[in-house]
C-alpha cells in the first residue's frame, strides 16, 4: 500500500491529532541500545555521537536519563509516501510563522512533529488551518 504523493491532496487531508502524553529526546551511547528498549522509546535513531531516543518523559525520568525539554506529538493522519515532495516544508512553514520550533519524523504511514510542550495547542490550530486553507 502506497500513501499519497499529491502535495494538495496531503496538505487538505493532514487531519492533525495530538497524541496523549509528552515525549523527550534522549541520547546514549549506541552499543547499549539493548538497556534502554524496556523504556519503550517510539523513534530511535543512529548518530556518528551515540544514539538518539524518542521516548515518554516518564519514561526517561525514572531512568535518569538527561532529556530535551518536553515534547508533544502531532501525528499527520493522512498516509503520506516517503516519496512526497513538500509536505515537511509546508508544515514546518506553517508553524514557523507561529514561532514554533517543529522536530518532523517520518515514519512508513505517517508524518510526526514535535514541538514543545506548551506550544502544542497552537501548533494542531496551525496545522489544521494549513490543511483547510489547502482544501
């Protein structure tokens, strides 16, 4: 199954869900990657410095680990192709005339953006208005 590559059609079908919870980013050396998968981080990425988590705050916390600021997630509904051209752009200049710092992830189904915590009502009312503008 093949997502959508059409920019319009992307941009009017975002359909922009806040996700329950807050997130952080947390790094580690990457040889000890097995120690940190009972955290059940959501992303995971391998860096030349170490590797990077995305996990629950909760999470990082009772670990002790040193985390970014808190983290909301807006998951993009619309199944999206890896092959699209425009859509990162288009959302994060969307939040960006907000003054809203977005962490996108693209995952096989779905686009991810990460803004800070407190800026996470705005960022859905911003990306919703992006989407209605398009349609």
């Amino acid at each position: 199954m093949s997502g959508i590559t059409d920019l319009s059609t992307l941009l009017a079908s975002l359909e922009p869900v806040l996700v329950d919870g807050e997130f952080v980013y947390a790094t580690m050396p990457s040889e000890n990657l097995h120690d940190y998968l009972a955290l059940k981080p959501i992303g995971l990425f391998f860096e030349a410095e170490g590797l990077t988590l995305i996990l629950p705050k909760e999470a990082a916390d009772t670990a002790g680990l040193a985390s970014s600021a808190p983290l909301r997630c807006i998951t993009m509904m619309v199944h999206s192709s890896l092959e699209a051209v425009g859509m990162t752009a288009a959302m994060a200049t969307g939040l960006t005339k907000e003054g809203i710092s977005a962490n996108v992830v693209a995952a096989y189904y779905h686009d991810h953006i990460f803004v800070p915590a407190a800026d996470a009502e705005r960022a859905v009312a911003a990306l919703r208005a992006l989407s209605a503008a398009a349609g």
